[in-house]
C-alpha cells in the first residue's frame, strides 16, 4: 500500500519531535511540532494543555521522573498511520526508553493523532500503554 503525502508528513512530524525536541529536551522545537490543545493520557492520567506555557510548567517534572528512571533517550521502532485524511492522521508506534546504559527498560505502544492547523502539522493527542506490549491487547 502506498502512503499518501499527508501521511509521509505526519510521520516526518513526529519522528521529528521525538529524536530533536524530546529527546534532545529541546523545548523549542517539542512545543513547536504540538498543536493545541495537547491532550496526553498515559496510565490513569490525563493532562491537557491549553498552551505551550501550560505544557512548559510541566517540563521540568517531565525530566524529573525521566531521571529517576535513568532514561537517556526513547527510540521509535516503528511507526504506521492507521487512519487518516488530509488534515489529521492517527499513527501507531512502538517505542522503547533506553537508559544511560544503553538498555531497553520500558518498551511500549502509543497512538499519536497529528493534526494540520494553519498549514502547520503538530501532534495534537498521545495516548501511550506504559507497560510491556505482550500485556497489551493486539490492535
């Protein structure tokens, strides 16, 4: 099956901001890439950002728990859209936390819903099951 464009950008966008903006912790370029409002749910959480200041108050708590845990960085090991138009398009990825160490130690799936406002691709919603994949249901 041949990917359509919109999809090859949404794809662009959010490997972009997981390689340059959170793994870097570059927060220019992590707010840049998000539309709002940015909706997160992982675990039993649910965080909503208004804005980029609202998703910047949590940065620094962000990194906190990233430290505590000795996460270096979080690859993409795959990535598909699984549904998708010309202005929003849903991605499945499979992504891993690696430590300082350079080991696995969280490997996980995540639904990102990138949406194009304003001419401008952003990731606008991530719902993540921070548990082992063999405890998740098969999509």
């Amino acid at each position: 099956m041949v990917m359509k464009i919109y999809e090859e950008e949404a794809i662009r966008t959010a490997l972009h901001w997981n390689q340059e903006g959170f793994n870097k912790r570059n927060k220019k370029i992590s707010v840049d890439l998000l539309n709002f409002p940015h909706i997160r749910i992982a675990n039993k959480n649910i965080t909503i950002h208004n804005s980029p200041e609202e998703f910047l108050k949590n940065w620094d708590r962000g990194q906190e728990n990233l430290d505590k845990q000795g996460w270096d960085h979080t690859d993409t090991l795959s990535i598909k859209p699984v549904q998708s138009d010309k202005n929003k398009v849903h991605l499945l990825l499979h992504q891993s936390r690696i430590n300082k160490k350079g080991l696995a130690y969280l490997d996980f799936q995540t639904l990102w819903i990138v949406t194009k406002i304003n001419n401008k691709w952003g990731i606008q919603f991530r719902s993540s099951f921070l548990i082992p994949p063999n405890e998740i249901s098969k999509l």
